[in-house]
C-alpha cells in the first residue's frame, strides 16, 4: 500500500513549470542499496524512501541524487514539495490595480540638486478606473 499511496501522490503534482517534470523510473520495496543510488545518480534523480533503511556505502559519495527518507509519509512529501518549490523560479503575477492616462507632463525643478539646476519630469495622470496609490 505504501508504494501506491506515493505513487498516486507524486501523479497528482502540479508543476507550474514547462521546464521540470518528473517520471517514476523504479519502484521497489526493501531498502536502498547502493546500485539504486548509483543509477539514480547518473540520471539526476530524487529518491523518496519511505519506512525503509538506507544502506550507505563509505566508498561512494553521490553528487547528483538527493535522497528523501521519513518515517512518516506526511513529512516525506513535505521535504520533496519544499525541494521542488526551492527549485522553481517564482512565479511573477502582476495585478492590475488601477488605469490611467497621462495628460501631461510636468518639470519640477529637485530641491536636493537645485544648484545643478536638475529638474524631474512628472506626469500629471487621469484615473480611468480603480486606484492608483502614491508609493513613494
């Protein structure tokens, strides 16, 4: 039962990103050994152990597979979504809050760069629909 449950939980991931998927290249149930490690390795691989011992070799020091292991499936799933989460670029919402239209555009001489005689352009803007809040 345990394979199927993680099985059926990693299917019913949504990754918002086109870049990543994922694909269950084995399952199996005893522990980790050593030539599983050195396969999943070479493919860049995650590998979620649940409830099982983990034999480590003192030869072999992976560098392309990260190993998830909990003895509770709940914290098992958390540590690979927080995993594949850190990974994903953000996502980037923008939210139209207000529009406006600019109906001219004003100089404004800089108190701070007075003797340099700078000015800033600023825009004198109508508010068509919803708010636009002074941020500054």
């Amino acid at each position: 039962g345990s394979i199927e449950a993680l099985e059926n939980y990693l299917y019913q991931i949504v990754i918002p990103n086109e870049e990543y998927y994922f694909q269950i290249i084995g399952k199996d149930i005893g522990p980790l050994h050593e030539q599983i490690i050195r396969e999943c390795d070479s493919r860049n691989c995650y590998v979620l152990c649940f409830n099982v011992p983990i034999k480590k070799s003192h030869t072999f020091k992976p560098k392309h597979v990260r190993i998830f292991d909990s003895n509770i499936i709940f914290d098992l799933f958390d540590k690979f979504i927080e995993t594949l989460e850190e990974r994903l670029a953000p996502i980037e919402q923008h939210i139209l809050c207000g529009r406006a239209y600019v109906k001219e555009v004003f100089e404004v001489k800089d108190k701070e760069k007075e003797a340099q005689n700078a000015a800033v352009r600023v825009a004198g803007c109508v508010v068509e629909t919803g708010k636009i809040k002074y941020d500054g």
